[in-house]
C-alpha cells in the first residue's frame, strides 16, 4: 500500500498536513477537535494497522468490493493509436466506480473510532452510493447531502442509496451542485461532529482528509504498478485520468509519483469554454487546475475557481462528478510542481470519448472517465480525423500508455442521450439507435 | 459615553475591549453589510448604534459561509445579488460615524484576494485605514492564524477567536493565552441562527471559562432580551446577536429601488432594530443586577 512507500509528501514548509503552499486546516473552530481525532485514527489504523485495521479493509475490499480490478490491454484502442492502451478497470469495482475505496476505509475507521453515525456529500452520486452500500454492509446509519440539480439528473443514484438505507437530502442552495452539498454537510458535521463522522468524498477538504482518502485510493496505482509490469514488462510512458476533486486521480498516480520517467496526466473537465464570466458568477468549466488562482475553499489551501474578489463561482461540467471550483491540495502542488501536467477536454470531446469507448472496447465509461479518453483521442488520435488535421501529437504519451477507467457509464445514459440529440458527435451512433 | 463610571480607554489593550469592559455587561450586535443594500446597511448600523451596541459586528459576504445557518445564509446571498464587494463594504465603514467600534466577520478567502496576490495584508491595511477595530474569521482557527495575526498586530487591530464548546484542554489554553478584544464564546454546536433558549452548553462553557480573565462575549443562537439576561447572569461579559437582527431586516422586505415605499420599509426595519438593541441591552443590564442582586442576598442560592 502507498503508505509503504518511502516518499511521502510532507510539506516542504514543515507544517503538518501541508503540501508546499496547499492544504492545512481552514475549518471552524468547533471541528478541530475532530479533526485531531480523525488524524489521530488515521495514523494509528491506517498507516500502523493498529488492531489490524488495514488487513480487515483490504479482506473487505476483496470480498465485498471485488479487488483487485483488472488491468486489461485495450486492443482496438491501441490499434488505433497506434501504441500500447491499457486500461485500469475501476468500472468494475462494486459501485461501479473508485469511490467505494475511499468511502469502504472510512466507514470501517468511522467503526473503528466508536462513532455512531455517517454523513457524506455527492455530487455525481457515486460517492453517495458508495458511502450508502459501505453504511450497510458494516451497519451504520447514512445520511447523505446532494444538491438538487444534482438529485434531478443523476435519479438512480438517488434510487440506489435509499435502497440501501440512506436517507437523501437535496440541498437547494446556490447551483445545487457538490458545492453546496459539502457546505451543507459540514454544517451537519459542525453540529453533530460528538458522534459522527463525515466522510469527505474526494481528496479534497481539510487535512487529514486529502492524504487519508490518497491512502485509500492508492490500491488504484500499486495494483496498476504490479499489473503493468506483469503484462507489459516495465512501467509505462505515461498514465492518465479524470481530476475533478482528484481522487480517482492521486489513487492511480501516488504509486508513480516518485518514479520521474512515467508522465502523469489529469485531464479536468473543460466545459463549454474556459473563461469565467465573473459579472455571472459562473465558470462553464471545472477546469481548476488548469485556470484556477490559489485560495481557501472547504478547509484548504488549494486552486479554485473564484471571481478577483474571493467569491467562488460556480462550476459546470456535463459530468456532474467533475463539476467542482475546487481540487484537491496535493494536485494543486504536483501542478504546480510540474510533475502533474493538467489538460482540459470539452463537453463534447468527453461525449465522443464515452462514445468511442463504448463502440471499440464495450465497455460503457462513466461521463467523468470519459473525459480521460477524450484527451486520448486528442493526445494520440490520428491527426486530422475530427480536426481539420490541426491536431499535433502529443509527444508525451509515449507508446505505453495507462488509462484510468473510473467508473462505468450506466449512471450517466440519460445524460448522454439528451446531450447526443443536440450535438454532432463524431463517434456517436444514429440517434435513431436511442430512439429504438 | 462611559456609564460604567470606569477607566479611559488606554487602560485596556485596545477599543474593542475597552467597550466591553466599559459598558459591561455588552451588546454586540452582528448584521450582512449589502442586506438588502449597504445604503441600508448604514441606517441600520446608526440605528443599533442608538439603541445600544457597544460593539457592532458587519459581515461581509462570502459565496460559501460554512458557518452559517439559513438566516445568515439568505442574508448573505442578498447582499451578494446586491453586488456588495469588499470595496464598496470598506467605502460604507469609512462612511459609519458609530460610538460603537466596528468589526469586520468574514471567511478567509475574502481576506486572503482583496490585494493582487492572495495575501492577508492589502485587506488588514484597508481595513485599518477605513476605521475598523477587528476582524472575525469563523473558519480560521488558530493552527493557521498566524499570518493573520502578525498583520492585525502590526496594524493594531483585534483578531477575535471563536471558543466552541468542543474546545478543550490544551487547545482552550492556547487560545484563551492569546485572546485579542474578547473570547467569542459559540453557545451550542452547529451554525449560527436565533434559538427559543439558552442551551445547557453556554452554561458549562461560561463554567469551563471561568478561570480566564478575559472578556467573554456568547453568540449563536442569542435572540431574546431574557437570553441575554440568562447568558450575562451565568457570567459572559457581553452577549451576541445576529439572526434574530437579521430576521428584522429580512421581514422588512426585499431590496428595494429609491421608491417611497422603500425609503419607509427601511426606515421602519430601523426603528425595529433599535428597539430590538435596546431590550437587548435592557436584558443584559437584568442579568447583571441579578449578579450584584445574589451578592448582597447572599448565602441565597444563585437564579437557576
Ligand atoms: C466515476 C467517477 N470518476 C471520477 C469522479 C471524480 O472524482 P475524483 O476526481 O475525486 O476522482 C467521480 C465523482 O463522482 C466519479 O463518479
């Protein structure tokens, strides 16, 4: 596990629970004490396997998760590129995304650490299910926090975690997207913190949650490390995955952080367009580490999407999972770093990956993954083909080259199919195919 | 202005102090600068200045107040469609002629972009310049306080921490060690917003406080002359109010254009604000009589 490694990040300032300029601890006064606890826990538990903590999550997330994933060689994807695609099948995880990782190894320290109930925000609703299936299987009580355009477009999931016993509340304010769920749940958590416990969704938030979801995300990456180098000799070119808080992103990429050779790429969600319309409060993207200015959001230090004054903005992607002003610190500093390379991929670039993936692999991406394949396509597409031959290759992919595959698409078929109908994709079928 | 028959104000660290200990026990008052207009924001700051703050508090808007329970949330959110930014906030400060010192409650990231790089100091200087005496900030505690509260000591101003009743300890220790203006005392957990009592948690903490001799002021939840009464009575120095103001304003009606009806709206909104402080006021003066009441009735147990 990533916790193993030798190479951890504490901040170059010295302070704990920092990560060069970002992160620490921006949170009312009232939750400290929590979040004392919580670090407390997350030392003893997950990095000492204290009470054999970390033996029950991995056996848990064998036997009830469906670890490890498969690495699986993407043929026709490499045929068209023209190089070696593999992809890391997290769609397949039980859930049907990476969020089970991080929302499995909270639950259990949450039980661990005698508290009584559970909280959580969502956005896409992935970690809201998440979260509801892990409360059940290890018996907790589940309230989760979801903005209400989020509720309205994203119905199964909402179906799915009341199924497994979690009570939903849509969360009215603002945008009614993940900004407002997690402001939501922090409140809940800043009345209730004595006996629950809120589990944050991504690697985002105060410390020590963006290094304690990373750890329990890691499996991503040392699953990948030890699968690439069975099937394909040796560590690859590059890897490559969607960043909206980043957690599916800092899973696959931790374990290959120290190993300079291998190009990290995470490709955020570009929107319809990059420029914030300040006057509006809105940025048609969730492209923060690619155009966001540092500031505090949700208890850290981090990129964001803000107006020159301070006010965040408010986000959009076509992926509801992506569609956040913020991200999380450790990205924010491997950007800034330049170990991280940031990239931007459209609504419609994201539609044609999901689309591509679907036709030439079978396998039904989710929207916020599609956004990984879309930088494919851009990245090491046959030039010319959807881009009037303006597309340059980019060099930096290499021929061995690692795709993350969050999570699967069935969540997102409606949206997909409203957004299809307007648009002229490339790689969709016939609409005539939805109509049936 | 001092009915405390007491000390100039040099005697103590700074005006922020001063006025409490001055006009003990005190009414600090908080209301959103921009709800419904900061045109508006400045009669309502005059009229709670009449009615009796000794200290007033004025946020500043902010897209995402944690913090905040639904009052202040809607409060914020109009003051936002409003189009208050901080430097029309600072132009209505420079503007305010109050007996009351002024502090400035807001979240980090504001203080944090007011200049061209995010740094804490373009805001402390300006802030200073239009004639506050603190700042609040509820999600900075003090693990990250420091840059903050080198620029607030270098310009002079008060950095007020909140004290919630999960603080304990070593923690409560430290803080209370570096308290500047007052102790911020949160009565309950959870967000700000007026309540139907006084909860047992003001009881234990102002217990728990007792030790420390420093100014002790209890907000959330506070909207009652009789609260105050309670809160003062169980041995705060000042009492906080901020919801059960901003209800006044919010029932008052929506941001208005110059029309006549607007003009009398606001004036009325004001006219009920200042009431609103004075039985306030009236509430904590109670609270203190019943303290000196028990002394000179002694051995009598104290008011339950
Ligand atoms: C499948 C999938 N991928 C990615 C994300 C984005 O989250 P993160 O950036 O934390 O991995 C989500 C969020 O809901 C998701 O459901």
């Amino acid at each position: 596990m990533s916790m193993e490694h030798e190479h951890d990040d504490e901040s170059e300032s010295g302070r704990a629970g920092t990560f060069g300029d970002y992160g620490g601890q921006y949170v009312p006064e009232a939750l400290m004490p929590a979040l004392q606890e919580l670090e407390d826990a997350y030392e003893r538990y997950v990095l000492e396997n204290e009470d054999g903590f970390m033996d029950e999550f991995r056996e848990r997330m064998r036997d009830f998760g469906g670890r490890p994933t498969p690495l699986q060689r993407a043929d026709r994807l490499s045929e068209r590129y023209d190089r070696e695609i593999y992809l890391k099948r997290e769609d397949l995880l039980h859930g049907g995304a990476h969020k089970l990782n991080n929302a499995l190894g909270q639950v259990l320290l949450a039980k661990y650490m005698g508290k009584e109930r559970i909280i959580a925000e969502t956005g896409a609703g992935q970690h809201g299910t998440a979260t509801a299936m892990a409360a059940a299987h290890l018996d907790m009580p589940c309230e989760i926090y979801m903005g209400r355009t989020d509720v309205n477009r994203q119905r199964p999931n909402v179906y799915r975690m009341r199924m497994n016993g979690a009570d939903v509340n849509p969360v009215e304010a603002g945008s009614g997207t993940l900004k407002e769920a997690i402001n939501e749940t922090m409140r809940d958590w800043a009345t209730t913190v004595e006996r629950t416990h809120y589990v944050i969704g991504s690697v985002v938030g105060p410390h020590p949650f963006p290094k304690m979801v990373r750890d329990f995300q890691a499996v991503i990456g040392d699953e990948t490390r030890t699968q690439i180098r069975e099937q394909a000799g040796r560590l690859p070119d590059s890897v490559v995955a969607c960043a909206g808080g980043g957690s599916n992103t800092m899973g696959t990429f931790h374990a290959f952080v120290p190993d300079d050779e291998v190009a990290l790429h995470a490709v955020e969600a570009g929107g319809s367009s990059l420029e914030i319309d300040e006057d509006a409060g809105l940025a048609p993207n969730s492209a923060t580490l690619s155009t966001g200015t540092d500031g505090v959001l949700h208890g850290a230090m981090t990129k964001l999407l803000q107006g020159t004054d301070g006010q965040i903005v408010e986000s959009h992607s076509v992926s509801a999972g992506l569609d956040y002003a913020g991200v999380g610190p450790e990205l924010s500093h491997l950007v800034e770093t330049g170990r991280v390379v940031p990239a931007t991929v459209d609504d419609e670039a994201a539609l044609d990956g999901f689309h591509r993936l679907s036709r030439l692999e079978g396998i039904i991406p989710a929207l916020e993954s599609s956004h990984a394949l879309g930088y494919l396509e851009r990245a090491a597409g046959p030039a010319g083909e959807t881009a009037g031959g303006q597309r340059p290759r980019d060099e930096d992919l290499g021929d061995l080259v690692v795709v993350n595959v969050s999570g699967r698409g069935d969540k997102d078929l409606e949206t997909v199919l409203e957004e299809t109908e307007t648009r002229d994709l490339e790689a969709a079928p016939d609409v005539e195919v939805f109509d049936g | 202005m001092t009915d405390a028959g007491g000390s100039p104000v040099d005697e103590y660290d700074s005006d922020v102090e001063a006025a409490i200990r001055e006009h003990h026990p005190a009414l600090i008052t908080y209301i959103t600068a921009g709800d419904p207009s900061l045109a508006d924001t400045k009669a309502y700051v005059e009229a709670l200045d009449r009615g009796g703050a000794d200290l007033i508090e004025l946020g500043l808007p902010f897209s995402e107040p944690v913090a905040e329970g639904a009052t202040i949330q809607a409060a914020i959110n109009r003051a936002l469609e409003a189009g208050t930014t901080p430097e029309g906030f600072f132009e209505l400060v420079a503007d305010l002629e109050t007996e009351a010192p002024l502090l400035v409650m807001t979240y980090y990231n504001m203080i944090l972009q007011y200049g061209a790089e995010p740094d804490v100091r373009p805001f402390v200087e300006r802030a200073a310049e239009a004639g506050l005496s603190g700042i609040i900030v509820p999600d900075l505690p003090a693990e990250e306080a420091d840059p903050l509260r080198e620029a607030c000591d270098d310009t002079g101003l008060d950095l007020v921490f909140i004290i919630a009743p999960t603080t304990e300890g070593e923690r409560l220790d430290r803080i209370m060690s570096h308290v500047s203006g007052f102790a911020y005392v949160q009565a309950r957990l959870g967000t700000t917003g007026a309540r139907e009592n006084v909860s047992g948690a003001t009881h234990d903490s102002l217990a728990r406080l007792s030790e420390y001799d420093v100014p002790k002021a209890v907000g959330f939840g506070v909207s009652e002359g009789d609260h105050a009464a309670e809160i003062v009575d169980a041995g705060a120095d000042g009492v906080i109010v901020g919801s059960a103001l901003v209800d006044i304003i919010a029932a008052h009606g929506p941001t208005g254009s110059e029309t006549a009806s607007r003009g009398v709206a606001s004036s009325d909104a004001a006219a009920a604000l200042e009431a609103k402080a004075a039985e306030l006021k009236r509430g904590a003066r109670r609270g203190a009589d019943t303290i000196t009441d028990d002394h000179e009735k002694q051995p009598e147990p104290e008011q339950p």
